[in-house]
C-alpha cells in the first residue's frame, strides 16, 4: 500500500499483485505476478516428541496457479 | 463503497474472521493475536499512508454459516476496507460469497489450501499442491521407499482436492493409493478405517481428517500399531498447534509439509517468534498454519522491514 500511494482498491490489488517481502516468517515470499499467489520457502518437518523438527528445506517454490480472472479448465 | 478513496482522516477498516471458537479455536485464538501484534506494529510506525489501522475481529466459531453472517456484518456494518481470515475451504467459500461477491471487498486467505481460487479480489497467502504434495511425496517416497498410500480423508473440497494431485503425484512416481475414504468432519470412530489401512499393508497414509475428528482418528491409529510397524503418516497441514491437541506419542515420526515452522531459525523468523511469545504466552502459538501466514500478508502492506 505504501508503493501504491492510494487506498483505493484498484490501486492495492496492483500493488498486492507483486508484493513482496524481503524478511518474513519461514524466509522471503513474493506475490507471482497475475497469480495472487505467493512463492514461500517451503520445509518438510517431522514431529519428534511434541515437537517438530526440519528434515529438508526445499527452499522456494512457486504456486503454479493460474492466472486471476482466466476460466477454469474442467475435466 | 469499495473503490472510493478514503478520505485522509479515516482509518483503514480491517475486518478478521477468527475461528476463536469450536473445533478450531486454537488455530482462531492465534490469528486473532497475530491480527493484533501485526496491526499494533504498523500503527507504531505510523499507520498507512498516514492512516491508522483499525482491526475489527468476529468469532466465526468454526461455522460456515456463522462465519458468512459475520462476514457480511463486517462488510456491510462495519464497512471494512478488506477481509482476512478463514481456515477451512469450506468457510473461504462461505466468506467469498458476502465479501467478494456481494460486497467487492478485497480478500485475503491465509491457510494452505486445495489451489484453483482466481477471483480478482482474492490474494492467497499460504501454499497450495504445487508447493506441498509436488516436492514432498516423491521426497517420502525415496527417503522412506513407502510405495502404498492410503487416503483417510474428511468430506470437503480440500481433501478431495488435494488427494486428486496425491494421486498423480504417487502414480507418476511408480507408487499406488490402496485406499481412499471420506468422512463427515465430527466423525469419532475409525476403527473400521484403521482394519482397513492394516489390511491394505500401505506404507503411509496420507491424512486430510481434521478437527475435531483427527484426534480419534490418530489415537485410533496409533493403536492398532501402524506407526510401530514401520508405517509413515503424512499430514501437511499440521503445525505446533495441531501437535498440542494430540498425545505426542499418537504422531511420533509425523511427516508435514509447511512454509513456516517454530524451528526454522533464520533471525527474522526467530524474533517474529519471541515478540509474539512474550505479547501471547499460552498455548494459542504462532505456527505456519495460519498465523505466521496473516502476519506475512499484513506486514506485505507496510513499509519495508
């Protein structure tokens, strides 16, 4: 919203549709442009007495979703 | 109206559906606190553009249907600028209607999900199969060489979903689902479920049942000796809030699959950790379930951290 410099709703989903943060929980996440879906950081944990522990940081991986607005492919 | 601009002096309307109640309390309890400590943060440093936030948080007692009516209060009542919230598909659908639908209020879900949702209005903060059951299986399947699964599941477009790319995901990777099965979400006894994944003799079960039946369903499991035998349970969707609601010896060796962990220990994640231990201490935690995925969306509309 900051980047948008309006509060306007046109203007927050243009700026949300790329955001992006350097520093979050888990790592970076960005918003795939078009997509409304965001790369994360993603880990396999394993519970280990009450608790869980990291076995593999897959590190980022993209969503894969399809674009916003676009008609759902059925079959 | 949605697209109007705020006039300077206004504050911006934040609305929250928190399932602070019911079967998924602890998860709501959590939201609402993160909701909280993300808005309190951003208001220190100034707000938006100048503008105050104002949160505006409703129970939505994990009900579809009490979570669409105070959906629509918040859109319609309390005219927020945008909607967070929801955890089950089932109620993102039920909020979609009032909010994005009726109300052409921007959106956002913070869990991770079955995909496919491409509404204009809606943002997804949490990951979908491609980043879950793509990577993760066939990671299982060659560090545990577990090639059967079984699909214990509850009845909800989530699990039908997502089991659909388990599928292909296990086939394409030379493994095959010996079982799939839905139940209604309160369902408690599984005991004829639990003979059924001992007679196939799959190597893992896949688990999409959630609260409130997971809990049975997991102890059922444990007993029967599927776990002692050598069996993997899968649930990616479990977080250190979902470990409290069970005996730790019932999930033991547990598989999942998320963005966030308590244990990831870059510095960021580990400070958001300690001011979220020190503002909330109790068992309502900051997890990847949700939690950590609302904060990211909330701090994503500020100014760089």
């Amino acid at each position: 919203m900051t980047e948008a410099g309006s509060l306007t709703q046109e203007d927050v989903i243009a700026a949300l549709d790329h955001a992006q943060i350097a520093e979050g929980p888990g790592g970076p996440a960005v918003m795939m442009p078009g997509q409304h879906h965001a790369r994360l950081n993603m880990y396999i944990a394993q519970a280990r007495d009450g608790r869980f522990e990291i076995v593999e940081n897959l590190g980022p991986i993209d969503p894969q979703e399809r674009l916003v607005g676009a008609p759902v492919l059925t079959g | 109206m949605a697209t109007s601009p705020t006039a300077a002096t206004d504050h911006i309307k934040v609305g929250l559906i928190a399932d602070q109640t019911g079967p998924l309390s602890f998860v709501g309890l959590a939201n609402a606190n993160v909701a909280r400590m993300v808005v309190d943060d951003l208001n220190a440093d100034g707000g938006l553009l100048g503008r105050h936030l104002e949160l505006h948080v409703e129970d939505s007692a994990t009900d579809d249907d009490v979570a669409a009516g105070k959906a629509r209060k918040l859109v319609e009542v309390d005219r927020v600028d945008v909607v967070f919230g929801g955890i089950y598909s089932s109620t993102r659908q039920a909020i979609k209607g009032p909010v994005v639908i009726g109300g052409k209020t921007l959106y956002i879900y913070p869990e991770q999900y079955e995909g496919q949702e491409s509404d204009p209005l809606i943002f997804c903060t949490g990951p979908g199969p491609a980043q879950q059951v793509d990577p993760f299986i066939p990671w299982l399947m060659e560090r545990t060489g577990a090639k059967t699964f079984y699909l214990p599941s509850a009845d909800y477009i989530w699990p039908h979903v997502l089991n659909a790319r388990v599928r292909e995901v296990v086939t394409a990777n030379g493994g095959t689902i010996v079982g799939e099965e839905y139940y209604p979400l309160d369902h408690t006894d599984y005991r004829a479920t639990v003979e059924r994944i001992a007679g196939s003799g799959a190597d893992a079960v896949f688990n999409t049942i959630v609260p409130p039946g997971v809990t049975p369903f997991f102890e059922q499991l444990h007993d029967s000796g599927f776990t002692s035998r050598g069996g993997q349970l899968i649930c990616t969707y479990f977080d250190e809030n979902f470990l409290n609601m069970v005996p730790a010896a019932h999930v033991e060796g547990l598989y999942g699959c998320l963005d966030y962990y308590q244990a990831v220990d870059d510095m960021f994640s580990k400070k958001l950790l300690t001011q979220y231990d020190a503002l909330y201490p109790g068992d309502a935690q900051f997890t990847g379930g949700t939690p950590a995925r609302a904060c990211t969306a909330g701090y994503a509309s500020g100014p760089p951290r």
